[in-house]
C-alpha cells in the first residue's frame, strides 16, 4: 500500500479487488492467505470508519433535535 492515506471508498474498490482474486482460480494459496489478511484489515478498517460516522451522524441529530425543541 501506498504512504498516502486510503479514504473509505478507496478501501471498499481494494475490497473488491480482494474478493474477485480470491474468486480466481488463478490465485494460489500462499497468495490468497496474503490477500485474506489484507483485506480483514481494510474490513475492519471500513466497519470502525462507518462506526464513526454513524455516531457523529447520531450527535448531529441530536444536536438538532434539542435546538428545535428549545
């Protein structure tokens, strides 16, 4: 992987790239466990980034919701 900082949907393309070499016949196993790892990695980096979002989706909303009610 590069230096540059990867952004959640350059982790989801890699993803796919992952699971589409896994689906190939081509590639071996020693290859295919390299490819698993990697993309547990970016798996769990995506589901931590969606987590973040959801709650600061969440804390806007109630940010919101308490300036309407006042």
């Amino acid at each position: 992987m590069s230096a540059k900082k990867n952004t959640f949907e350059d982790s989801l393309l890699r993803l796919k790239e992952i699971s589409e070499l896994l689906e190939s016949e081509s590639t071996g196993l020693e290859n295919s466990i390299k490819l698993y790892e990697e993309g547990v990695k970016l798996a769990k980096k995506c589901y931590t980034t969606l987590s973040e979002a959801e709650l600061k989706i969440n804390e806007l909303k109630s940010d919101l919701e308490q300036s309407i009610d006042q």
